[in-house]
C-alpha cells in the first residue's frame, strides 16, 4: 500500500467525489474542505484497496486542512467538566459571599470592588461610643471611644472600625481606618478600641463607627 496510491473520498453534504493521494490524508486522517459546497468533514482512507472510480468531469481540487484528527470525546467530556467546576466554583464563591467574608473579613473590600454587596451578621456590636475634643502637642485632636463585643456563640474575628466625620448635611469630611485591639474576640468577649483624629475639620458635627466596610454605620452626635 503506497502512500501515493490514489483512493477516493465523497463529500457526505453534496455527493460529490475526489480522487486523493492516501498519503494525504495521513496515517489517522484530516479534516478536509469540499470545494464545492464548502461543507467540511474528518475523512479517512479506504481501509479496503479498490480501484477508485472514474470521476466526473470538472471538478475542483479538494482542499485539505488541518491534520489533527478529531477531538476524543474523553477528551471533550474532560474539557466541559473543567468548565462545570469552574463555574460551580465562581458560584460559590458569589453566593458564598457572606459565609466567605465572615470567616475571612480581610476579603469583604474585594467583593465591594467587584460590586459584589456583602451583608454578613458578625455577630459583634458597637457599643458606648463617646467623643472627646482636646489639644495634644498643639494639635487639635478628636478621640472617640467605645466597646466591642462578641453577642454570639462562637469566637469572631474583628475587623478593622472605619471613623467618619460628618457635617450637619451628612456629607463626610474626613475619615480613617483603626484596628481594634485585638484579631478575635471569644464568645461573650469585650475589648475597648480609641481612635485618634487629628485636626479634625471644624465643620464636623457628628461621626459613624462602622466595621468595615459590612455594617449599617451608628451615628453618634459629636
């Protein structure tokens, strides 16, 4: 069997027949072109030599192509599973978002910048906020004060308090972001945090504590 023995492959779309090298076709077969009606298909050698028959006058060159044979289906089957569990995963992961961010509140700013709102029950609370206004060092200084504590069962984690301050419209002028005390606080626990605003704008009325950036801020009169 020569690899330049003719043999003759018919297009399954429109009939029509060509006369091929079986040396072009490779030893697994290739994609070809039917110049005719332009329809494509894996064509494969005879396995069985018979003299090819004659072909009708006028016909195109068959155009061939690629040289990989088809896909295996193990292979695709392969490909869309990994594409399931990609997005079984993304799922999770954007339906999760709540569950993920209470145990790991570090990633709650990645959510919001994907526009991705998390509303997660912390189970801490905010609470006896004072203020104080004094001069340290010749510096006009805001300090407020409070109490956070673990309201439910289990230890949590404690994320960092945003501080705003506000004017009388509830626009905000200035803000900063303090660490608590402490990472994680056990069932029941309390710990005491104090934030320091420096030049605090002389415009600013009233502040918010927040964990950040989850909660519904408590506003406080300044």
């Amino acid at each position: 069997m020569s690899a330049s023995e003719p043999v003759v492959i018919t297009c399954p779309s429109c009939g029509t027949r060509y006369r091929v090298s079986r040396g072009s076709l490779g030893p697994v077969g290739k994609t070809v072109r039917c110049s005719r009606c332009s329809h494509r298909w894996f064509a494969e050698a005879p396995k069985v030599d018979e003299p090819p028959p004659p072909l009708p006058e006028g016909v195109r060159a068959l155009e061939l192509e690629a040289t990989a044979p088809p896909p295996r289906r193990g292979l695709a089957l392969a490909g869309w599973l990994l594409v399931v569990l990609f997005v079984l995963v993304v799922a999770g992961l954007v339906v999760g978002r709540n569950e993920i961010v209470a145990a790991f509140p570090r990633v709650a700013p990645w959510y919001e910048r994907l526009g991705l709102p998390v509303r997660v029950p912390l189970g801490l609370e905010i609470r006896n906020l004072r203020s104080e206004r004094r001069v340290e060092d010749g510096l006009p200084m805001l300090v407020i004060r409070g109490d956070v504590h673990n309201v439910s069962d289990a230890p949590r984690p404690v994320p960092p308090l945003r501080v705003r301050l506000l004017d009388a419209a509830g626009e905000e002028l200035d803000s900063g972001l303090f660490d608590a005390p402490v990472r994680e606080l056990p069932p029941g626990g309390t710990t005491r945090f104090e934030a320091r605003m420096v030049d605090p704008p002389r415009a600013a009325v009233r502040y918010e504590v927040t964990f950040d950036p989850r909660i519904p801020p408590r506003e406080q009169e300044g």
